[in-house]
C-alpha cells in the first residue's frame, strides 16, 4: 500500500462551489462521510460514487496496476479522515483528487518515461482503450506523439495542473483545492503548459485551438488542454 506524505496539504483549506452539473442525485458526498462517522460501512457509497473515475484517471497517468494500488491508498486515506472532513463542502472529488494527487507524486518519473516511450513508438505503455486508439484517425496519433513528448517535459507541478483540468475536469478552484496553492498559481501552471505545448507543437496563437488535448496515454483531439486564451473558472465541456 503506497503511504502518504504529510508534508504536502490533503484536507480542504477553502470552500469551493459544487459545479451545478456535479451534483449527483441523492444525500451529498459531505452527508455521506458525516453519516459514516458513525456507521464506517456507508463510506462505501462514497467510494462506489468517485472511485471509478479516480481510477481511470490514475490509470491514465501511472497505468492499470499501479492505479489499483493507488486508488485502494487513496480511499484508505480518505476513510481514516473522514471525520475531519468539511461539512460545507457537498462535493469530495477536488478533496479526493488531492489525496490521488499527493499518493502519485512518488510515480512522477515513471509517468515521465511512459510519456517519453508513447512519444517514441506511438504504443500506449498503458495498455488503456486499444480498441479506442485502433479506430483514432492517424493524424491524431501522430500529434499525439509529439504532444506525449511535450508533457513529459513539462514540471510534476505544471503537469497535475494540467491533467487535472484536462482528465479530472476539475475547476480551476477544484484543483487549487485539490493541489493545495492559491487560484493565481493554479492559472499560472496552466498557462505555462499552454505556452509550452503551443512552442512544442510548433504552433501559435489561435491555430492551436480544437487541434489536440491530451487522453490516456494517448493523445486526440480536445480542445481545452491548449486553448490560445485562458478558460474561465469552471468545468469545461
């Protein structure tokens, strides 16, 4: 089981506003973990709720194996403190992903090299989504090799930000919560990936716009990840 560092923040430091369309029907992620302070076993309806998409983005990131191992951490995690979790936060996701977030660190240079091997062979080391990348239009997968390359030279730091914007959908105000730094740093991180993955690619300016994005290990077309001008706070589509 992979431990936690507690020199890097995990626990929400600042309410932030649910986005409407992460509202799920039912009692609220903050009523579940106050509930199952008292009857531990109703934590598993949180974990039902957030643990698939938190694993397909560790898997992304660090593959399936090491995901598995990941996810059981990050909920383990999650559980020992859920009494400590704020009541006035309805949504646990940007709280979750920070924990994923500080539990990956420790995997930041094996991402780095699967980036670089997808960057030279255009073969996902994840093995993630073959029959998705089989039916990818060829030109996305050639940029996609050159956007692997320009990931992996981007900062751990830079390169969270990024993904969780891009992979986890989080807000810019979900991932400073989740990462634990100031809005302005989070907008900061994100434009200098743009900036750097624009000057990768070779492009400028708005011709970057709806050209690529990155997903799994594989890279296709998404606009949002390289977007020439910053993207308001919020989800995006």
């Amino acid at each position: 089981m992979v431990g936690v560092d507690p020199s890097r923040p995990t626990s929400p430091t600042s309410a932030v506003p649910p986005d409407p369309r992460s509202v799920l029907p039912g009692p609220t992620d903050a009523q579940i973990m106050t509930r199952s302070v008292e009857a531990p076993t109703d934590f598993a309806e949180l974990f039902d709720r957030h643990a698939p998409t938190i694993h397909r983005y560790l898997a992304r990131r660090a593959g399936r194996q090491v995901a598995d191992d990941l996810v059981a951490s990050t909920f383990l995690v999650a559980f020992e403190r859920r009494a400590s979790y704020d009541p006035e936060r309805p949504d646990s996701r940007p709280w979750l992903y920070g924990i994923a977030s500080n539990l990956l660190s420790r995997f930041h240079r094996d991402e780095e090299r699967m980036l670089r091997a997808y960057a030279r062979t255009g073969v996902d080391p994840t093995g993630d989504d073959g029959m998705e990348r089989a039916l990818d239009r060829v030109d996305a997968a050639a940029a996609g090799r050159a956007l692997a390359a320009a990931v992996a030279e981007l900062s751990p730091a830079d390169r969270d930000v990024l993904l969780l914007f891009a992979w986890a959908s989080l807000s810019y105000a979900e991932i400073a919560e989740a990462v634990g730094v100031p809005l302005g740093t989070v907008r900061s991180r994100l434009n200098r990936a743009r900036r750097h993955l624009r000057s990768a690619l070779g492009t400028g300016g708005d011709a970057v716009d709806g050209s690529v994005a990155v997903r799994g290990s594989a890279m296709v077309a998404w606009p949002p990840v390289v977007a020439a001008h910053p993207i308001e706070e919020g989800h995006h589509g």
